[in-house]
C-alpha cells in the first residue's frame, strides 16, 4: 500500500465506567474526588496508559482534572478486560453508519 493510502493512525482511546465498588476518592488543589470513570490509551508500543477522571465530592461542576490510577489488581483488571472488549468491538466494526 503506498503512504498515499496508508491511514495514520495518532490514538487509539477508549472510555470506562469504573463500577462503584472500585471507585476511590483523591484531592487536588484542596478539593476531593471521587473517581468515576477511566480514560485509556494504546502507546505506539502496544501497552496501555490509563488516566482517571471523577466529579467533587461536594457537589458542583469542578475542573476536568486527571488523577493517577493506583496500580491495585482489580482496576489492572478491569483496564485489562476492557482493553480486550474494545479490541473485539473495533475488530468487527461495519463502517460508517449512515
């Protein structure tokens, strides 16, 4: 295929609810979090990069803020499964919906 053709792909990303018993509350600038969902990347290198993102504990809009994800078994594994259902999802697309 010649580099006219070839599509550059720059990201891949998907976007997963963290079930509530593995949420877990941080703070940033002196406001807390409860972390509710995750934002997960493929590297160039096939691994996987994870970010969590939540809302404040106390109410309101806050900033979209990232947070690191704590390196615990279970979300390793739900970062994992979910890796796996997106791979099988993009695997059997259909093209563009019209």
């Amino acid at each position: 295929m010649s580099s006219l053709h070839e599509s550059a792909v720059s990201a891949l990303a998907i976007n997963v609810a963290i079930p509530e018993e593995l949420r877990w509350r941080d703070s940033r600038r002196g406001e807390e979090f409860e972390l509710q969902s995750l934002t997960v990347r493929m590297l160039p290198d096939g691994t996987l990069a994870a970010k969590a993102y939540g809302r404040p504990v106390a109410g309101g809009r806050g900033g979209y803020v990232s947070f690191v994800v704590p390196d615990r078994k279970e979300l390793r594994d739900l970062i994992d499964r979910a890796a796996d259902e997106a791979g099988r999802r993009w695997s059997a697309h259909r093209g563009l919906g019209t």
